[in-house]
C-alpha cells in the first residue's frame, strides 16, 4: 500500500512537471548525454507505464484464470 501511495504521488508530480514545462523546450534535450529531445523523453515514461500497466493486467487475467478453476 505505501508503494502504491508512493507511485501515485510521483506519478502526480511526473504530470504536473510535465504541463509546467515550458512549450519551446520540448526540442531540446532535457540533459546533455543523453540525445533525445524533452518530448521524445515525456512520450517515453508514457509508453514505459503503458507497458507495465499491459504487463499488470495480463498478469491479473493470468491470476483470475488460476483461481477460478
């Protein structure tokens, strides 16, 4: 439960980051290493939670499946 609080409030802060930042950034680097620009990162968490959400609900279905037999 605490790691689940702590992921909704980061999650919280992630998206209010994210309307903060500034429009005429979004094409350039957040840091200098790496080479992909703020939005290509912003879209990248998008696609990396969407991920695990599909991994979370498979592996409910896969569960719920189990226990019903």
């Amino acid at each position: 439960q605490q790691a689940l609080q702590g992921l909704k409030l980061l999650n919280k802060e992630l998206r209010q980051a994210v309307r903060d930042f500034p429009v005429e950034r979004l094409d350039d680097p957040l840091v200098p290493e790496v080479p992909y620009t703020a939005y290509t990162q912003f879209i990248g968490v998008t696609q990396h939670n969407l991920y695990h959400a599909g991994q979370i609900a498979m592996l409910r279905r896969a569960l719920s499946a189990t226990t019903v037999v």
